[in-house]
C-alpha cells in the first residue's frame, strides 16, 4: 500500500504500520508535512499497513511471497480497529500459504491449478507489460512438471492447453 498517496487525500487521517519484527507505526495522515513528519519512523520491512476512515471504520494490505513473486491481500469492508485489521490479513495470508503447501504436496493438483490459471494468449495483449506473463507462467509450470507423470501431464495439457501450444512431454 503507497501510503504517501493517502497523506493529504482527505480519504484517511491515520496509518498503523506493522513492521515484520512486530513492532508499529502510526503515520499522521492528516497532511503531507505531517506524513513526512511521521512516516520517517518507518525502518524495516513492513509486513501491513491499516488505514482508518474519515467514514468510520478501518482497512488495510498486506504484502507476502509465493514461489518468488510478491503478492498482495487487502481486507475486506471497514473492521473496527488496526488489531482487527491486522489479524484479518494474517488469517488470509494464513489460509493462502497452507493452500499454496497443499499444493506443493500435490504436483498433479499444482500443475492443473496453473494450466487452468494460464493467461495462454498474454502475448497478444495491447499492453507491452503484459506480455511476458506467459513465460513466467511457463517458467513456473516447468518446474513442476518433472515431479509429475508423463501421462497424467499429456492428460491435463490436453483438458487445459488450447491448440497450438504443444505438451512439453
């Protein structure tokens, strides 16, 4: 989350950040100047931000690593503190990391999940930023193919796999 783009917006009046090492932040967004002020406490690696709402409530987003790329969980509607709002995007990144070893225990359910989540024609995007999303995803699917049966492989290529991409094995 750019908590910069929240200092002076109006939308927020204060940030809670959650540093990796369990220690907090609280930014002043009330003004850049006191944003600036404030945000300079923040040295580490920061694990969540809360932001509170001019309308009541607070929300926030938390960073985590799958497999080497960073991804991102946001709260879902307005919680009533910072503590909420933090433990609400641990249990998800919870419920995301035991899903991802789950998957990791089975090749065969990680290999399927990744066909049917591949962007095959990224390539022919109008957006030069999207196109090598492909080769990453392919990146990602050749290293589980090795722990996967040839022919259980063939079988999921074919169910997911538009024509024209040939089967790797």
């Amino acid at each position: 989350m750019n908590i910069r783009y929240f200092a002076g917006k109006g939308y927020h009046t204060q940030a809670v950040v959650l540093m990796r090492d369990g220690s907090r932040v609280t930014v002043d967004l009330t003004s850049y100047h006191t944003y600036y002020k404030t945000s300079r406490a923040i040295n580490g690696d920061i694990e969540a931000v809360a932001l509170d709402s001019v309308t009541g409530g607070w929300m926030g987003e938390a960073t985590y690593v799958v497999d080497g790329t960073t991804c991102t969980v946001r709260t879902q509607g307005k919680l009533p503190d910072c503590d909420s709002v933090f433990a609400d995007l641990r249990g998800t990144v919870g419920n995301i990391l035991a899903a991802e070893a789950a998957l990791d225990a089975n090749p065969a359910a990680k290999l399927e999940m990744l066909l049917e989540s591949c962007d095959w024609y990224s390539h022919l995007s109008d957006d030069p930023a999207v196109w090598p999303r492909l080769d990453r995803q392919m990146a990602k699917i050749a290293k589980v193919l090795p722990q996967v049966p040839a022919a259980t492989v063939r079988a999921l290529w074919a169910q997911y796999a538009p024509n024209g991409f040939a089967c790797p094995v």
